[in-house]
C-alpha cells in the first residue's frame, strides 16, 4: 500500500494493507519521501517535518458489519498540518488544511524539513 524511503536513500519499509498498514513497525530515520499505491492512485508526498497515517472505519449499527472507508495522510510542516483522505468509495483524494495544535496525536514519524510538497495521480 505503501512505500517509505529514509534519508540514507538505501533503506525503504514497505506498508502493509489498509487493515494491518505496519506503520507503527516504521523504523526511527528521517523520512524524504512516502509514495502510497491505492488501487489506480498514487500520492507521493516530500519533504513534510513528520508523516502520520490513519486508517477510517465505519459500522452498519442494524448489521454489525464494519468497512475501511478512507486512508488519511497527514503531512506536518511548520504549524500546519494537510490531511490527505483517500475515499474507498469514490476513488478520490480531498486534502485539507488544520492548526497544528488539532493534531497533537500519536504516531508520527519524523521527516526531513523542507518545502512540504505532495503529487495526486
């Protein structure tokens, strides 16, 4: 689902799939890039101070059954933070623009400061 390539530009970790992502596994190097591969999309995103990753789920109260609706990417850069969503159901990526302040969450993975840039195909 997902590719991350540290700054030593030799080591990669590659990502689970959206129900066991592996990113709490990420080893502890600086990030430069991550690449996602969902069904015909891919994001790229780059030079981001940190990276985070969470998975979307919803439930059917009547049925009980439970779905993956949406994979956010969340890219860090000075006091900001873009949430790109990948929506399950309409194949489209949204992005959006937060304080850094509404995400002082768990889970993030350093990276390397720069411009803050991502790609949509």
């Amino acid at each position: 689902m997902y590719t991350v390539y540290f700054n030593d530009r030799v080591n990669k970790f590659y990502g689970g799939e959206p129900n066991n992502s592996k990113w709490l596994e990420i080893p502890n190097y600086p990030i430069t890039k991550i690449e996602y591969k969902i069904k015909n999309r891919t994001i790229v995103a780059f030079g981001y101070e940190a990276y985070n990753h969470e998975v979307e789920h919803c439930s059917d109260l009547l049925s009980g059954n439970d779905w993956i609706s949406a994979i956010i990417l969340s890219l860090k850069h000075e006091d900001s933070v873009t949430r790109l969503r990948y929506n399950f159901r309409t194949n489209k990526v949204t992005s959006e623009i937060f304080d850094w302040e509404c995400f002082k969450l768990s889970g993030w993975k350093s990276g390397i400061k720069g411009q803050g840039n991502y790609i949509i195909k």
